[in-house]
C-alpha cells in the first residue's frame, strides 16, 4: 500500500499494480507506479540492480540507501533523467522491497524537477507498506 495527495488522480495502468498522477494545465507532471512482482525472486539487492536497469535511458543515479518497511528489508534509489517530449529535466525516487510473499516490489515516483517538492516525493516514498 501506499499513500499519495488527494490532488494526484488515480489510474489504471493496464495490468497488475496502480498508477496516480498529478496533472497541470492539462500535463503530466508527477506520476506514481506501483509493480508488484516487477521481476523473478531474488534479494532485495538484486531487485534494486533490476529497478535502476530499468530506468530511463541517460539517468543519473544520485544515491540510494538500505531502509527498512514494515520490519523488512527495502532500498530507495533516487536519480535524475531528461524527460521525454521536452518535459525537461526530470527526478525520481524508487522504493524497492520484496512483499510479504518474498515478491520483488517497485513503487516508483516521477515528478519534473520543479514540479512538486522533494519532500513531498519522500513522504510518498515513508508511506510505502508491505503488509
């Protein structure tokens, strides 16, 4: 589980998971996906070599740290990226755990470098729970 703004919208993403996005004028500017078994097994190490594999191409990895949810285990990778379509410059934090049935999860949280304040992405990321 985890918790976002009553201004961000929530959205299917057509298949396992959930996204919610924050829109302005009629453009994304911040998005929250959240993938259960985003990968095959493995530690939560080798789930986080998996998220930052899956990044953007040409982002820049600014730091991660080992954290604990829910007595468990999880690492929170944070990077930049150039945004696609002339979104300009872009950050992200990902949180990244195995689930109460040892399953890799991803909760990845994207917003444009001013859109919304870094704060707010780490209060998305300390509401993450794996129940």
């Amino acid at each position: 589980a985890v918790s976002y703004p009553p201004d961000w919208r929530k959205r299917g993403n057509g298949g396992d998971g959930a996204e919610a996005v924050l829109e302005r004028d009629g453009r994304t500017v911040a998005r929250l996906v959240v993938k259960p078994r985003f990968m095959t097994g493995g530690t939560v190490g080798v789930a986080a070599a998996g998220a930052m594999a899956s990044l953007q191409p040409g982002a820049k990895i600014l730091g991660n740290e080992q954290v604990e949810i829910d007595g468990r285990e999880a690492e929170r990778i944070r990077y930049s990226y150039e945004g696609d379509d002339g979104a300009g410059p872009m950050r992200g934090l990902d949180v990244v755990a195995l689930d109460a049935d040892d399953e890799p999860l991803l909760v990845r949280i994207t917003a444009g470098r001013d859109a919304v304040e870094e704060s707010l992405l780490e209060r998305i990321a300390d509401s993450v729970e794996l129940g």
